[in-house]
C-alpha cells in the first residue's frame, strides 16, 4: 500500500510525519537538528531514502545534512558556499548598495535524474548547485548577473526561496527571489532572464516597466503543464501560461490577494490552492479565520475551504515553503503554520485536521509518495 | 595537548561527548588553536570562523584563563596554561535569541 512521508522544517528543528495512503493516522518523528532552524528538508525524486536539509543558526551559520536512508540516520556534509568571483553589491534597504553576504540556504531542490546533484537557493540570494552529494557547492553566477546590483531584500532578506524545475525540457528552471522577482533559465543555469512583464508592484516599484525588483512570494507549476505557472506576489495571485513570458492577474474573488504559498494539484493542472494573509504589517488570516482557497479554473474563481480549520481567533502565518501536496488518488494536501500546526487534507482540500499542533514555528513543509 | 570546550551544538554537530584535546605546534596562538580544531573535526569548518576571511562567528567568543580573547587577532599568543593543558579554551554562543 502507498505511504507518504512528510518533512516539517521549523524554527527549532526537524520533524518527519508518516503515515500509510488513507492519511489518517501519523506518526510523528523528531526533532532532528534539535535546537538549530531548519528552513527546509526535501527528498530526491530519483533516490526517495536520499534526503537534504538545511540546518542554519545565526550562531553556527549554515550546515547541510544528508540522509540516505529516508530520514533515520543524516550525516553532515559540505557548507561551503563562496560566491563566484568578486561578490560585488546588491541594493541595500535604504537605496545604498550593500556587499553580497552568505547567511543561509532557504530552499534545497534536488534534481529529478540524480540524486548526488542539487540546487540550494540561498541569502544573500544566488544559486548553488552540488553534483557530488552536497560535499562540494560552486554558485551559477549567471543568475546573479541579471540586474543582481537592482535587487532588495524584502522584509525577511533577500532570499532565492523558489526553484522550479521543468520535467519536459532538460535545463529549464525558475528561480524567484523577494524581492527581485521571477526568473528563467533555458540553459541549466549559465544564463537567466527576469520573467516578471504583466507584474504591478505600484507601492515597491514607481516604474511601472521594472524588470526586478519585484517581491514574488512563490510560483508553482503542475508538472504536465509546465508552461503554465502560478504566482503568490507579495499582493496579487498571478497565472502565466507561457513559461512566464507574460502573467496576469488571478486573484479574482479571494478576500486578500497577499499571501505566501501557492501549489497546485497533483492531477488537476488548473486547480490550485493559495492561503490568504491579512497585511501589509499583521501577517494573520483576515477576521481570524484559518481557509485555504481553491480555485478549479486556474484562478478567479476561488472556493474557500474551511473544514477542521479553526473559524475564529486564529492568528498564524503558512510562510512560502510551508505548503505541499503529495500525488495520491485523491492528492492530499498539506500547510504548516508558524503556531506549530501542521494540517492534512486526504481529500484534496475538502476536509482537514491537524497532524500535529504544538510544534515550534513551521518554516516549510514537503511531502514524498512512496509505493 | 590543548582542551577546548565547545557550545553544545558543535559538540553534538562534531559527535563530541566532552572536551576536545588537541595538538598545536608552537608557538601555540589562537589561529592556529582554530587551524588546528578544524583539522581535526572538518564538520565545524563555517561554524566558529568565517570558511573565507576566517573571521570569528558574530554571535561566538573566546574565553580562557578568566580573559575574554574574542578580539584578539589569529597570531595571539595563547595563555600559558591553556598551552600547558591546565587551563581549557572555552569557545562560548552568545547568551541572546529565542
């Protein structure tokens, strides 16, 4: 019977929940890494007992962990991230530039071929790429070359927090950055391009044509329709059906269009799922009631889905890497919560409760589906 | 041999039940105290000093014989009885966060 393992990354450590395909009884492991934030953890498509994380204290700095047995046992290996060449600068909060500084690795994406090759997006934000496991790191300085002078933190730091890999074309991936925005490569890295013409940034960015500088929370894309991306800006839900060419806004009926997560269903490429936040400043769900919508259209038309989500005085966060989405029949669906609450849909979103609810802050979640 | 204590997450990141003893050549100094850590335990390379400028870690300082030698440069010289095993090295986290 299928099974799916499901990686908790929080402020304090790391947690590993299982459980068989009906998703209704877990087992929590953990914590990992007990003390140190882990900001992510994710399994290798090609290998699934090969496992990354990214351990990070402000106190020790960055170590990556890697496990070859799914989780029961991680041994660390290379943290050496050297930016290419001169680092240079990148723009600083106040318009003054500012040297590019290593501080941690927010996202681990694993290749979909090979499991010793990984891509680790990190802040100050670059892309650094292992072929050997994780014991080395060398940065593709490409990325960094495209207007990287004109990038800005956003309030949580200038982070390489999205990286989307397109099964269909071998060398096409996406990056996006807060807040510098989207970006694509054709080439395996070497070189990029910001993919953010039909965004509108009006409060961030006075000029209406800027190429960066745009804070893009997410993307997401479906795997059979990988010319078909989704965006959570830091305000509007965005929809792109050319490989990011151009987007346009999707936000339709949603009772706040800011938000952090956005994914999108396991067999159903127009049907995706966002987790509307209260903000600028509050960063909490409008009238303290905890929904995530889903919308079957590809956005416009959202449905919000409340069942076994707390109705009143909830006040968390599901930050950008928090959300995922496992590949049963129906697809389950998952969302952490800086409260500490991991919740779990086994129905595609129509029914929900909480695997866990007392964990440190959650900083992201991803799931595996195993045979 | 040289004793080192360390914070309890190094301790457990570099699988290290107690203090470190460690062989320094002379003369003893602080950098080559840290050359010498690191060396030994490859896991704590980026965790105490910077992998490049090897600048000491903001949030970390060091301590031995009751003096505070965080600011001190790599070619400090280590005090006596750290070198002579009586005293330990003491690299310590800063008491702050959440």
């Amino acid at each position: 019977m299928s099974s799916v393992r499901v990686f908790v990354g929080t402020r304090k450590g790391a947690f590993i929940l299982t459980a068989d395909g009906k998703r209704k009884q877990w087992r929590v492991s953990g914590p990992q890494f007990a003390g140190w934030e882990i900001y992510h953890l994710k399994g290798s498509p090609a290998d699934p007992t090969r496992l990354y994380a990214s351990q990070t204290s402000d106190w020790f700095g960055q170590v990556v962990q890697r496990s070859n047995d799914g989780g029961q046992t991680w041994e660390p290996v290379g943290n050496k991230f050297v930016y290419d060449g001169t680092p240079g600068t990148h723009q600083w909060y106040d318009g003054t530039q500012h040297p590019w500084e290593f501080k941690r690795v927010w996202h681990l994406e694993p290749s979909l071929d090979d499991p010793d090759h990984l891509f680790a997006g990190v802040e100050d934000a670059a892309l650094f790429e292992t072929r050997d496991g994780g014991a080395t790191w060398s940065e593709l300085p490409g990325l960094r070359a495209t207007k990287g002078n004109l990038w800005q933190p956003g309030a949580g730091g200038l982070g390489l927090h999205t990286i989307v890999l397109d099964p269909s074309r071998p060398g096409r991936m996406y990056g996006a950055i807060s807040a510098a925005g989207a970006f694509r490569t054709d080439d395996a890295g070497s070189t990029w391009r910001p993919i953010n013409r039909g965004l509108h940034s009006q409060f961030e960015l006075p000029d209406p044509d800027a190429e960066v500088g745009h804070c893009v929370h997410r993307i997401a894309m479906h795997p059979g329709r990988p010319d078909v991306l989704y965006m959570q800006k830091h305000w509007d839900v965005l929809r792109s059906d050319d490989a990011g060419d151009l987007w346009h806004e999707v936000s339709g009926n949603l009772p706040t269009d800011f938000g952090f997560v956005i994914d999108v269903h396991a067999h159903e490429p127009e049907t995706v799922y966002v987790v509307p936040i209260k903000s600028d400043s509050e960063h909490y769900p409008p009238e303290g009631k905890l929904r995530v919508y889903r919308s079957r259209s590809g956005g416009d038309e959202w449905q919000a889905l409340t069942d076994g989500l707390p109705q009143q005085d909830c006040y968390v966060n599901v930050l950008r890497d928090a959300m995922a989405i496992d590949r049963l029949e129906p697809c389950g669906v998952y969302f952490g919560t800086t409260g500490g609450q991991v919740y779990a849909s086994p129905d595609s979103g129509d029914h929900w409760s909480p695997i866990v609810r007392d964990l440190p802050a959650v900083l992201s979640v991803e799931v595996q589906t195993l045979p | 041999m040289i004793r080192v204590i360390l914070p309890a997450h190094l301790r457990t990141l570099a699988r290290l039940s107690g203090e470190v003893a460690l062989e320094v050549k002379a003369p003893a100094t602080l950098g080559r105290l840290l050359d010498a850590l690191e060396a030994a335990y490859p896991v704590l390379e980026g965790t105490v000093r910077d992998h490049t400028s090897k600048e000491r870690r903001a949030f970390l300082r060091y301590f031995a014989c009751k003096q505070d030698l965080s600011l001190e440069g790599a070619d400090h010289p280590l005090p006596e009885p750290v070198v002579r095993g009586e005293e330990p090295f003491r690299i310590v986290g800063a008491l702050a966060g959440g």
